[in-house]
C-alpha cells in the first residue's frame, strides 16, 4: 500500500527539519569555538600548573620500545659527550623570496641587538651557498617544501650539522648567552624552554603517543626558538626520520609543491609532520640530555 501525499509530505517536512536543526546546531558550535579561539590559550595556562601537579604525583610511562612502528626505538651511539664551546651562533631563516615583513624585520633587529656578542645569521635562498656545506646536500625534496617547511628542514640541519642557536625571527624577551654558557658548562645536547601549554601538542599519527606527549608537554621544548649541540644523537635520529619523511614524499610533493603555508591542493604533508611530530618524541626519549632555559622564550603575538 503506497503512502498518501499527506504522508510523504509529513516525511520530507521531517527530513527538512532535521537537517534545519542540525546545520544549526553545527553554526553554534562553530561560532561558539570562535568566540572561545582568543581564550584558549589563557585558560589552558590558567589549568597547566594543575595538569603538571598531577603527573608530579603520576607520571607518565614513556619507553622508545612500546613504539615499534616509529621512529623511536632507533638508538646511536653516544658520539658526542663533550665539553666543547658550542658555536656562538643563531640562525634565523627566511625561504621565500620575498622582503621580510616589517614586522619580521624589527624582530630580527631586536634579536641582533640582544646578542650583540653572537652571530646572528639571517639564511635566505640567497646566502644558501654559504650555509650548505658539501657533505650533506639539501634534499631533493627542498625545493618542493612550502615555505614554512623548508623552514622545518633548515633548522634540523643547522642544529645537525653547524650547532648553535636557532631562532623563530620574533622578539625575544632576553639575551642567550647566558643559556650558552651553561650548555658550555654542562654535558646537555639541546636546550630550549618548556612547552607552556599541553595544548600545543603536534596531532601524532598515533592517538597513543599524541596522548602521551599531551602529557608529557613539561618535558618537551618549544619549536620557537634552541640551542644544539651538533651530531648528538638526538639530532642525528632527528635528521634520519626527516630525510625518511622526505624520500618517502618525493614523487608526491614534486608533483604537488607547497605554497607558502603549504594548505594548497593535494600539498602532501601535514602542517607539524616533518618537526614536531618527530622532534617532540624525541625530547621526551632524551630528555635527559636537555637543558630548560626560560630566557629562550620568545613573543608569540603580533609577530607576522
């Protein structure tokens, strides 16, 4: 028996309201995380001292070993226990070939005029020949990286492959050589300041180890801004997973290169896939061999 008009109408009315509600309800919920966006950051310090206390009292578990399926189990040997002064040097990079911002440009100022008795190097495709040593060519996948990527790939080999400083080109708020000379003073292969806030936390491929290093967010070092020893075993676990990533990518990213931010069409990699989803497991694996230093913090505001 075939239902009446009046039924089939009752039915697609139904139909129309529901999906009315539900294109609601998504609005709201979009706009209420707008509303929320400028607060986040505020309200997750507001809660870290009492995440923090928390894994004080339990903390976590962390083995390379119960991630086989990573980049974690790899072990080098420990090559580079020294004493040696680390290279008085930062590094800061620009990879496009456009003029730095003014704002980019103060920032950069600021950072030279705060460490006057460091080498401040701005590397832009310009001066690429005078950072790029023989030895350890660029990979083939640079040139096809966004802007922010290539970035990514650069301070990995500055820390590999120079050591030193790396700087994010925004305003410090204090000078470095004093976290210089304690690296000079201690047996530490990085120093940088703790993470401020488990929420900023790359997306891990894992939802394990992603959860894990939400955890773990006191262990683990901003991206913002480091000082290297070179070729520790850190960096040299850092540079083997990333060159992975790269040769891996090649076909894709030659026939889809990235933009600037790389959030163009079929641009393969995602935004934290070659630095912190690699970089910030790793802390937690040597996190011993780190040195935190406040003084390394930088402004995150009004910088671009």
């Amino acid at each position: 028996m075939e239902p009446g008009p009046g039924l089939v109408d009752r039915r697609i009315d139904t139909r129309w309201v529901g999906f009315v509600i539900k294109r609601r309800l998504q609005l709201l919920k979009h706009r209420a995380y707008l509303a929320y966006k400028p607060y986040r950051f505020p309200v997750a310090g507001a809660l870290e001292p009492a995440f923090r206390a928390a894994h004080r009292i339990k903390p976590v578990h962390f083995d390379p070993l119960d991630w086989p399926d990573t980049h974690l189990p790899h072990d080098e040997p420990l090559t580079r226990e020294t004493t040696e002064p680390i290279p008085r040097q930062i590094f800061c990079f620009w990879t496009g070939s456009n003029p730095l911002t003014e704002n980019r440009r103060r920032s950069l100022d600021a950072i030279r005029r705060m460490n006057g008795d460091l080498d401040v190097r701005l590397i832009t495709p310009a001066t690429m020949d005078e950072f790029v040593v023989p030895e350890h060519p660029l990979h083939p996948a640079y040139e096809h990286l966004s802007l922010i990527h290539r970035s990514d790939y650069l301070r990995c080999y500055a820390m590999h492959v120079h050591g030193g400083g790396y700087a994010d080109i925004k305003a410090p708020f204090h000078p470095w050589t004093q976290t210089f000379e304690l690296m000079d003073r201690s047996s530490a292969w990085m120093a940088g300041y703790r993470v401020p806030v488990r929420l900023m936390t790359p997306n891990m491929t894992d939802p394990a180890l992603e959860l894990v290093m939400r955890r773990c967010s006191e262990l683990r070092l901003g991206q913002c801004s480091y000082i290297c020893r070179p070729d520790t075993p850190l960096t040299k676990e850092w540079w083997r997973e990333l060159n992975l990533r790269l040769d891996h990518g090649l076909t894709e990213l030659a026939a889809h290169p990235g933009n600037a931010r790389g959030d163009n069409a079929d641009y393969p990699l995602q935004l934290n896939e070659i630095l912190a989803q690699i970089i910030d497991p790793l802390e937690v694996k040597y996190r011993r061999h780190l040195l935190y230093s406040a003084s390394l913090f930088v402004d995150h505001s009004n910088y671009l």
